[in-house]
C-alpha cells in the first residue's frame, strides 16, 4: 500500500517544543515517532524551512536537530503554489497577512500531497479554510486534500 503524502506546515514542527500545550506537544512527538519510522512521505516547503529559520535560539537549532531525525522532501513555492495562495485570498477564504499559511497549502495541493498537517486552527484547520480550499481543487482540477491537526493523524494509526 502507498504511504500517505503528508505536508507539515510550520505548527507541527514547532509544537515539538510547546511546553504550554503538553497535550498538543505529547501528540507531536508520538507522531514523529512515525515519521522515523518513514510510515507516511513527509514534505515540507521552503516556507516551512524559512520560518523555522527565523526562531530564536536555542529552539532554531533544536528544531532543525528534529527535522534531522526524519526524512522528508523539500518543496519550493512554484508559481502554481502562488497561484492558489493568490485564489485563497482572492476567494476571501484567507487575507494578505496570512500569505505564508496560503503557501503553505497552495504547496501541498499542487504537489499532490493526501493532507496538511497543522496546528494552525485560526487559518489552516477550520471549516472556512477547509471548505475553501474543496472548492478550489475542485475548480481547478487538483486531487482532494485534507486538511488536519496531527491528533486526527494518530487516532488513524490506532
């Protein structure tokens, strides 16, 4: 069976070292745990590299040492990845100053990933976005993708 193609926006990563949310923080770390293991493909997008790079230390460091434990395929923000971060804010799904968070999904979708992985409930995980971003793979001939926070992805491997 194929593994599923899973994209990592910035959240996931950083929630490896959430103290504040031990509950969100445990459950990231279990399903990093699976992605040692190479259970799903994992991508991530210069986005996601960018904005980790902008942490301070000592967390920059100790995420990049994390990212290391796994192995994951980099994706660039294409001009068809900009072309849907430009639709969702077009569309009103999202506005300007979540740009990032519209690249993070615009690279997932045109490179075919099978769901967005995010801790980002106020633009990413919610029904608004989810609902919008349906409708612009439908309209524009790209495959589904869902769009979940990492529990949803555990209680799957349960």
């Amino acid at each position: 069976m194929r593994r599923l193609k899973v994209y990592l926006d910035t959240s996931v990563v950083s929630h490896l070292m959430q103290e504040d949310v031990p509950a969100k923080m445990a459950d990231t770390l279990q399903l990093w745990e699976l992605f040692r293991k190479g259970i799903y493909e994992v991508y991530v997008s210069t986005v996601t590299l960018e904005e980790i790079s902008s942490c301070p230390e000592p967390k920059r460091s100790r995420l990049r040492e994390y990212l290391g434990q796994i192995s994951f395929t980099t994706l660039d923000i294409s001009n068809d990845a900009v072309e849907v971060a430009q639709q969702i804010i077009d569309m009103g799904i999202l506005t300007q100053k979540s740009y990032d968070d519209c690249q993070h999904i615009g690279a997932a979708v045109v490179n075919e990933c099978d769901c967005i992985i995010s801790w980002n409930f106020k633009h990413i995980v919610n029904i608004k976005t989810i609902r919008g971003v349906r409708a612009i793979t439908n309209l524009k001939g790209y495959r589904p993708i869902e769009i979940l926070n990492p529990s949803v992805l555990l209680e799957s491997e349960e």
